[in-house]
C-alpha cells in the first residue's frame, strides 16, 4: 500500500465550491499526510481546473485532472435529472491509470473531520469495494431496497468508497450498467447507488457508517441506536466523515441543521486561506 492516499473526485462546476470547503476539511485533519487528488470531470473549464490546482499546490498534493470525453459515455442511456458525471466513480477503473491501484472515493457534500488513513489502509478482504449502510434505527429501509432491487446485500451508500481499482477494471463494465438503465430505468430512485447495490452488493466490504459516512440529517437517531452514547462530543472525536445527505445543503441559506455550523466555518477558513494566497499573487 502506499504511503501516498489517492482522493478521487467526481463532479461538474455545480458542486466546484462545496468540493473546495471538503478538501481544505480534509487538509486541515489530516496534517503531514500526502495526498494525490485525482479530479474526474467532463465539462470543467480551465479556469476552474486550475482553482482547485491552487488548492492543492497550497496544501502541497499532487493533482491529476482526467476529462473523460463523450465518446466515453456515448450511448449510455443518462436519466435526465442526474449529471452523468456521476458514472465516473464506478467507472473510474477504466478512467485512472492503471498505475493507481486503490482510490478512496468522497462526494463533494461532506467533510473529513479526523484522520483518513485507517480508511486508506482498511483491509478489504478481498472485496472489491467499501461502502457503508444508513439503516436507521431499525433495518426497515435494507428490506425496502431489497425487495425494490431484488437484491440480497443491505444497501450500500456510493458517497464514499474504497475501490480496489484493479479488481474494478475486471469486473465493473460500461455495457453491464448500460444495460440495467435501459431495462430498470423506471425503478431507478438513485441510479449511480441503485446500480452500485444491484450490479455489485456482493462485492462490497459493509463500513461504520458512524465513523465513515454519517448522514449529519440522523443526529437523534444515531443517538437512540447508541443510547446516547454516539452524542456532540463522541462524534468530533470519533467520526471521520459527515456527509450532508439531502437538503438544504449546508452552503443553502435554508440550512440550519445541527452541523450547518460546523460546514460554515469550514467555509470561512477557507476564504480566509483563498485571500492570503490572492495577497501573495499580488505580491509577487
């Protein structure tokens, strides 16, 4: 395993900003690391590319930006409301190098508030994949999705994974997902997660949600599951990534959630560090 952690993100000039406040959340947690970023787009200009470069430069990472073309994705049947960008992280097998053999991929609505390397270095047992499971207090909506997707594994969230890119270049194919769209398009609720779940639940290793993927809209549940051990202060202490699931997103001025704050200031830290390196430009 590396020393280095490959980031992988997935995105259009929607999520550029949100995709910003989470790495700085991810440098600001993760001191001494390295990092290599690897950004997969389809339609980002120059100009924004190189915005997240300045980034990246300032926390000194290494930046990969890969433009996957249209003939990449031609023929695929996109639902309408869905970017198709948001194939990319399935697919990433065959976009990356085949050099890079494991990628931590995170959705840009999140932040990493603690250390990431125990997820870097989490030992997959021979899965393809890592992803966790928001049940809820109960497993009522694992048998919801179950009977929806006529599948037998819980239900995986694709907001952050671990993917072992080679056994990904065997088995993850453009036609198989091409395939499922067109026949269960009208069942597809989540298409990028549906298909994930329908196409490779078995192959995928079940993380804490808790720890790797908490859906900041559940603080009360996660607080009656663990009867109020998991409160304010185990989270900060414990919980690596906080994914704001749903809406209003935190940068939402409709947002007043119990981590909106948290994202905030996040956010501020970040103009303050964009501001010291535009007075550097300037300097120079």
């Amino acid at each position: 395993m590396s020393d280095e952690i490959n980031l992988l993100v997935t995105l259009n000039s929607g999520y550029l900003e949100p995709l910003k406040v989470m790495l700085y959340s991810v440098h600001a947690n993760n001191p001494g690391e390295r990092m290599h970023l690897w950004l997969v787009h389809a339609s980002l200009t120059p100009d924004e590319v190189a915005s997240v470069r300045q980034l990246t430069t300032a926390f000194g990472w290494e930046l990969s930006a890969e433009r996957v073309t249209a003939d990449f994705t031609a023929g695929v049947p996109l639902i309408k409301r869905y970017p198709r960008e948001m194939y990319f992280r399935l697919l990433s097998g065959q976009i990356l190098p085949k050099s890079v053999k494991r990628v931590i991929y995170l959705d840009p609505d999140l932040l990493v508030i603690n250390n990431l390397r125990p997820l870097w270095t989490l030992d997959l047992a021979g899965h393809m994949l890592a992803a966790a499971v928001h049940r809820g207090v109960t497993n009522l909506m694992d048998s919801v999705n179950q009977l929806r997707l006529g599948t037998t594994t819980s239900y995986f969230n694709s907001g952050v994974l671990v993917i072992d890119l080679d056994q990904a270049r065997a088995k993850i194919k453009l036609s198989d997902i091409t395939q499922t769209i067109e026949k269960y398009e009208s069942e597809l609720i989540l298409p990028d997660q549906d298909i994930l779940n329908f196409l490779y639940g078995p192959d995928i290793l079940e993380i804490s949600e808790e720890i790797w993927n908490y859906d900041t809209r559940k603080y009360l549940m996660y607080q009656t599951r663990s009867l109020n051990q998991h409160e304010i202060h185990w989270v900060m202490a414990n919980t690596v990534i906080l994914h704001y699931c749903g809406t209003p997103k935190p940068w939402n001025p409709a947002s007043d959630g119990k981590f909106t704050g948290l994202f905030l200031n996040y956010q501020q830290q970040l103009q303050r560090l964009n501001g010291r390196l535009r007075d550097g430009e300037n300097e120079s």
